[in-house]
C-alpha cells in the first residue's frame, strides 16, 4: 500500500542529544514537509523539499536540519540548539507544491528530558 | 494578524446530528485554496474537503461539505449525520500563491466529540 512511514511512533532522547527521525513515502511524490505539532496550536513547517537535493527552511528551522537524499526519504534531525524539541513531528508529501492535498505520516512523538 | 481562525476550541454534537466548525481566514492573494483535516486521537492527519478561491460550488466530499463564504472570508466545514468516529480534533489550513512553493498555514483547531 502506498503511504508515508515515521518511525518510531515515541522516541526519548536525553538533552543535548541530537535525534533523526525517519520520514519515508512511497507515493512517488516530489514534495515533502516536516512540521511540528504543540499542545493547542496547529501544525508548524520546519522545512521543505520540493525535489531531490533540494531543501527550504519553514517558519521554525533554527535547531533542525534535513537531507533529501533519495525521492523517497526526508530525515528530520532535531539537534540540540533546539530549545524546546520536546513535541510531535509529522512527515507530509504532495505530488509538487502546488500540488493541494498533502499526505501525512501518523507522526513521532519525541520526548527530551 | 491571523492567517486562519478557529474560535471553537471545543464542540459537542449529538450522534446523527450535524455539526458545523468555524474557520475564518485572512489573505489578499488573489488565488488560494482551503482545507480541512481531521487528526483522531492516533496523530495521523487526514485530509478531508478542499475548495479553491476560484471554485463557484461549495465543494463537499460524502458526510462532508464546506460553506465558503468568499466576501466574508469564512470556509466553515459542515459534518452532516455525526458519527462516533468523528470524535478528533478538526484543522482548517489555507495554501496562498500560485506557481512554485505555496506555503499551508494550519488554525489552531477545533475538537469535536460526537455524544452517543
């Protein structure tokens, strides 16, 4: 079937770790978003890719950053000059940006202490 | 200012009832799109409705239909015969521009819970 695949769902890091989390599609999509979800407020991009070898940062880059490798794969790496990176992370893909419709991964949990 | 508003925190609906959740949204591009998605208490985030600025029909998909109000800016998400499953929490989201990268902005979002 095809779709977007986060892994893990719940992922623990202790601070000043840095963490990657894994963002998989096999839609054959171009475009692919990390964003951030916190308590109360809605989804945040962090960065974008519209093709391979190819990256943007969102509204909320400082402390992150991504590789676009493959097609297929756009690993989020949470470093730790992110101050608060205690949240929930989604993966989205869409066939381009201009495309309307994104599709989202069932996200990661990450959880620093 | 905001770019999209949802002022309902919370909504309650009665099984088999409809329900509409609120969303208003600010932009002077001509040329935009809105969205709902529904986030179930898994963390997935399903697309459900879209409507174009350019769409002269209210777009609706099954159970779902959005009332876009153009010269009002409201695109006001109607859930008709609630089910139980319905019970998430409910995302309004504006794509702006035309041509390359167009950037989605999310609400806050609304929880809905569906009462037997």
């Amino acid at each position: 079937d095809g779709g977007i695949t986060q892994s893990p769902k719940y992922l623990f890091r202790k601070e000043g770790q840095n963490v990657t989390l894994s963002c998989e599609q096999n839609l054959n999509h171009d475009a692919m978003y990390w964003y951030r979800q916190d308590p109360g407020q809605g989804l945040r991009l962090i960065y974008y890719s519209q093709i391979v070898n190819d990256f943007q940062k969102g509204d909320i880059a400082e402390g992150y950053s991504v590789s676009r490798e493959k097609k297929e794969s756009f690993p989020l790496t949470v470093t730790s000059a992110q101050k608060n990176p205690t949240a929930f992370y989604l993966c989205a893909s869409s066939r381009g940006t201009e495309s309307y419709e994104q599709y989202f991964g069932p996200g990661t949990r990450l959880t620093v202490t | 200012a905001q770019k999209i508003t949802q002022t309902q925190p919370g909504m309650f609906v009665q099984e088999k009832e409809a329900v509409t959740l609120d969303c208003t949204y600010d932009t002077s591009d001509p040329s935009y799109g809105l969205f709902w998605y529904k986030q179930p208490s898994s963390g997935e985030m399903i697309f459900l409705i879209y409507q174009g600025s350019y769409d002269q029909q209210n777009a609706t998909e099954g159970r779902y239909s959005l009332n876009f109000q153009k010269a009002r800016k409201s695109a006001n998400l109607v859930i008709s015969a609630s089910q139980l499953g319905d019970s998430a929490m409910y995302f309004c989201a504006m794509r702006e521009g035309s041509g390359g990268y167009q950037k989605v902005t999310f609400g806050i979002g609304t929880k809905l819970q569906v009462i037997p």
